[in-house]
C-alpha cells in the first residue's frame, strides 16, 4: 500500500490533518496527536502515522474523477478522524493493549480518558467538514459520515456480540463486515465521487464499491490468517485457528458436519496445540473451505470492479480499478 | 423546571427527538431509545424521559427572540442527543450504576457496548442538524455544537484528573464547570440566536449567557449540596461533604489555613462520620465560605442576565430573565 498512487496527495493530506486537530499542550491534544502518530509517549515527534488508506483513496478516486483536491480534502480529513476514533473505542472494546507496537491509549491512560480522546476526534471530524465554504457539499458529506457511522457502530456491535455466540453464521458474520470494515470504505468512494460532482446514482454505485472493496479484503484477509505465508506451517501465533478467531472459513467450517468437531475439539483448549492447528487447516483444505473463501474475496472484488464499468474515461477506469486491487491486497 | 414556559414545546419536540432516532428492533437502538427514556430494560413504553432542560430552553429562547420554531427543533433536538450521548459515556467513567433509580447503560450491558450506545446518539445528533433545508443554518449550527463538545469533553477531562489531585484551586473548578455544564448550555442560547437571524455579536452574548448560567447553576448547587434543606443536619448521604465531593466550598475552604484542617481530617476516612460532617459544614460557615458560594453563584447569574440587557423588547427580555432564573433554580 505504498505504492506511487498515494504519494501525491501524501503531503497535503497530513497538513490538512494536522491543520484539524487541536495544537495546545494540554494532555487530551497530546494525546489525540498520539493517536494519529504524531508524537510518542513524551510528547516528543514521531512517525507512527500509519498508511492513511482511506483518505489517500479517497483522494486518489476524488481526483481521478476530475476534482479539485480542495474539494476533497476536507471529507478525506474527516474520514481518518473517524477512522482513528473508532480504533481508540474498539481498542478499549477489544481489550487491545498494543497496536503496531505501541501501547494503545487506554494502556496508557485508562478506559475512561481514552474514551474522551476518541469523542475529541469524533467531534473534530465534523469540524473537518465545516472548513469547506461550499454549504451543500458540507451538507452531502455530513450525511454520508454520519450514515457510515452508524453502520461501522452496528458492526462493531454485532462483532462483540457474535464473542458471546457459537452459532454465528457466514452471512452474519459479512453483514457485520460490511458495516465493521466497508461502511468507511463506502463513504470514501461516496465523498470522492460527490466532491467530483457526480449524480446520485454514482455516488451510490461508489459507496456500494467500498463496501465490497472492504469485504474483499476481509474475505482475503480471512484467507491468509490461516493459508497466509507465515501461518502455513501453522507454527505461527499469528495464525486466525491458533488465536481461535472465528473468522470466515471457521464460520464455513464450523457449518459443515465434517469439519465442525475437527475445531470444536481445537477450540476447546484456550490455546490449541500446534498439532491441533495443523489439523484443523488440512480438515478446512480438504473440504474445500480455503478455495471457498479465496473465491469469495475474488467474487466481492469481480462486484466492487463491475461497479466501476460506467465510469467514462479509460484512464480513470484503469486506475480506479488498480487502486481498488491494492486496498484488497494491503499487507496484512 | 415543570414551569409552563416549558410546556408550550415538549411535545413537537418529543416528537422531532422520536424521530431523529432509529425505530428498529435492534438491541443497538432498542438501548438507545432506553437511555433517552423512550423504552425500560424489557423495551416496554416508559415515561423516564427527564426534563429535557436544554432543548426546551432552546426552543424557548428562539421563539422569544421571533425563530420559527421548525427553525429552533433541528438543533435543540442534536443538543438534547448530545446531551445523552454526554450522560452515557459520563457514567462509564465515574462508574455511575444507577442515575434516577435506573440503572445505567453499563450497568446493563457492560463498557463496551455502552460506548458504542454513546457513539450512537453522538453520531445522530449530527444526523438531525442535517434534516434542516438551510444548509447555511446547518452550518452554522454544526460549528456551535461541535466546539460546545469539544469544551464539554475538556470538562470532563479535568473532572477526572481533579480526582487524582488535592491541590486543584476554585478557579481551576469553575473553568472545568464552564466546559462540563457551562458548554452546552451556551450552545443552547447561540442556537437559538442562530435560528432567529441575531448577529454574531447577539449570538456570542447568548453563548456566554448560557455559560453563566452553567456556573450559576453549579455554584448554587454546590451550596445546597452542603447547606440545602435535606442536607441541613448533615445526616443526609446526598451531604457533598459525606460524599467528600470537591465541591465549591470544599475547594474554598482546602485554600484556608482555619479550614484546611477540620476538612482533611473528616476527608482521612472514606466515610467522613456524622459529627464530622456537621464540623465541616459549621467551619466553613464560620469562615464566610457558605456565604461567599452563594454570593459566585449570584455574581454569575448577575452576569447571565446583564448580557440580556441588549435584547429589544420588554416582553423578550423578561421572558428570558425568567428563564434563566428556572435554569439556576432547576430541583437537584
């Protein structure tokens, strides 16, 4: 995901998010800066900012359709300030205590505080917003963010919830992606193809994209948590069987009479064993479970990618769809 | 606050909240529409809706001043969804279980999917500014309330940390009163100045009113937390200083050397005793401190209504004054 697509609009994205972010040396600033890694622990400088994929894409489809990047910046600065809300809440929701290596907020200040953090950002991507002098797309982004919102908060509510179930099916379980994962994505297509100028039906065909953009990755990323390089030995404690994650081809395995006990007997340890791993990666192989979920990832992105087909303009077309394969196939 | 001057809007504006949140079956919104008092724990109709203090005066405000009232509901309903999504995550971290004998989010569904609640009402009151046709009003609205939260979330933040800390001084406490209660009760007067059509001179005033009023209100309340009636023999456990609860004229008397001492003592346990209690509160009433809290709270709403002085016509004004005087005045 570094490739040369995103740079242009590197340097200007960070300004413009740093330009909507408090600057004060009051310990709830700092620590927003920390979130968007900005500045380490001791308020010192620091390059942790992550690969702000969602609103180089956005900028990226934005321009690619013709508009103005300040017309852009300010849904894609939006964007990444509800992005890193909801990492701060999900984290204090998941129990995380490190996210690429670095302590997470609640780690360091406790649920309570951190809570705080993430409602500064949240009410500073609406402020984001308010930047632009144009009051109607303003208005179109608004309804856009606040509808991803909700269904990025009702996936994260179904998530948490499928924790406590073990009768969690494949359907619920990409429902809730769509909502977890592809509701962001679908507002980065939504705002790029609105601040573009687009009717409505290509700002719905956009959002519709990131939504299966989103649920391709996962569908894939599913994949390589148990297939991946790393895992293939099964050695791995990256490995989704080794973490017990119910991800997609559990789901499917935990459906199928044959390979239903093969992870039941897995799961009934709180860390399976190696051998156990093993086992359970042949017994999904063999019923064909990898080969079902490596087709579904491909079949989200065939519907992500048929959505861009009356987008006029070989080269939009050409790079909408390159853009699209790198989001699915950002390392994991 | 059952005053009547309030009544004249609680039902269009019940209906506008009603309508500004989901009405699905979900648990998600079923809980949402819990904490607005909508619904009880098994989701049967309840009536536990509290007296919606804020947007009532929103709406109040901006009709005296000439706003149509379609004008005023859009923000008065995001104020009072503020407000909750505030009450949510606000009982997380003081750890409140119950707040009117109900119990709190939390308390019923745990942190996680509290915040998320929280998260919810947030995202909806931005949702409901949006339904306004006049984007340029929406704006305007938008910028109020997002840096009315931004002082609230500060607020809050210093609540927190005055809790780790015995050296906080009244002014430190009055500024953090100016963002956790203050904050939205200015977005509240510059809301409705905004739906009448008042300059931005008239619209800071009512900003800066409603903030006094926030610390007029606050510092009565600390007053009566220690010398109001059912606290009068110091038995009450709704006593501040039972509680050992950092109120005004705790924070007074912690700055006086004659009252330092009987204060830490009675504070050495976690349960300050009866005659402890009685000692403290005699102390500081012996050392002026009573009287001095009484005389803030008046010099704040002396404040809140000298920025009245400019608003044209009698019958405005005095309306407003009234108002102004219940919203101090409002039952504990």
């Amino acid at each position: 995901m570094t490739a040369d697509v995103f740079q242009a609009h590197r340097e200007p994205l960070e300004l413009a998010l740093k330009a909507a972010l408090p600057e004060d040396h009051s310990p709830l600033s700092a620590s927003a800066r920390y979130v968007m890694g900005w500045e380490d622990e001791n308020g010192h400088p620091s390059e942790a900012g992550g690969k702000r994929l969602r609103p180089l894409a956005t900028c990226h489809i934005g321009t690619l359709l013709g508009a103005p990047l300040e017309r852009v910046l300010p849904g894609a600065v939006a964007i990444e300030l509800i992005h890193n809300f909801s990492l701060v809440h999900d984290e204090i929701q998941d129990e995380d205590a490190t996210r690429h290596g670095r302590p997470t907020l609640w780690a360091r200040l406790g649920t309570a505080q951190a809570i705080n953090v993430g409602d500064l950002l949240f009410a500073r991507a609406f402020t984001a917003l308010s930047v632009s002098s144009d009051k109607e797309l303003t208005g179109a982004f608004t309804t856009v963010l606040t509808g991803a919102v909700e269904r990025m908060i009702r996936g994260q509510w179904s998530d948490l919830e499928f924790e406590q179930r073990t009768d969690v099916s494949a359907d619920e379980y990409l429902e809730m992606v769509a909502g977890k994962t592809g509701a962001l994505l679908g507002a980065c297509g939504a705002i790029a193809a609105l601040a573009a100028g687009r009717d409505r039906a290509t700002v719905d065909a956009f959002q519709r994209w990131g939504v299966s953009i989103g649920l391709a990755f996962q569908a894939q990323d599913d994949y390589l948590g148990i297939w991946g390089d790393s895992a293939e030995t099964g050695k791995s404690n990256t490995n989704d069987i080794a973490r017990r994650k119910k991800s997609l081809p559990l789901l499917l395995g935990l459906a199928e009479p044959g390979t239903r006990d093969v992870i039941l007997r897995a799961f009934a340890n709180e860390q399976p064993e190696e051998l156990e791993v093993v086992a359970v990666a042949a017994a999904l192989a063999d019923a064909g479970i990898g080969d079902r979920s490596l087709s579904m990832a491909r079949a989200f992105q065939a519907e992500a990618e048929s959505l861009l087909q009356a987008v006029p303009g070989e080269a939009a077309r050409t790079g909408l769809l390159s853009m699209g394969r790198l989001l699915v196939d950002r390392e994991r």
